[in-house]
C-alpha cells in the first residue's frame, strides 16, 4: 500500500468517527472504525466478540463485515447487549 493510499484511508476513517454521534443507529463500521473508536485491536475487538461482549458482525461480502451503530454505541457504553 503507498504512502498517499494509506493516509487517504486513514483521513476517511477520521471523517467517519468524527461523524459518530450524528450516524443513525442503522449505519454500518468496519472493523478499522470500531478500532479507531474502541482504542482496541482487531484481535482484541474479535476476541470480545467470542466472548459476547460485543454482536457477531453482519457479513455484507466475502471477507467484510460491519457492525450497527446501535451495537457499537452498547459496546463502547460497556452495556452487553
């Protein structure tokens, strides 16, 4: 991945949790997001979910998946839902 790819990434990423608050509880998150968001890393985002602590992701593809706001707010409230 070059240099400008990945900061045009990362810009979008800002762009999208700096939006969070207003995101309808239907809006979808990548796991970079809920990172973003979380403080936390993939393995440790994936492992809360084995534990239930955070909803098994809807799979919209091969190899994506996405979260409802509405989860990650409940999540990041510390609430299982």
């Amino acid at each position: 991945m070059t240099f400008l790819y990945s900061n045009i990434i990362k810009t979008d990423i800002v762009e999208r949790i700096s939006m969070f608050d207003s995101m309808p509880n239907s809006a979808l998150l990548n796991i970079s997001e809920i990172r973003a968001l979380a403080g936390r890393s993939n393995a440790s985002i994936w492992r809360d979910v084995k534990a239930g602590r955070l909803p098994v992701p809807l799979k919209i593809g091969a190899g994506s998946s996405r979260w409802l706001v509405a989860d990650i707010r409940t999540y990041l409230n510390g609430e299982v839902k």
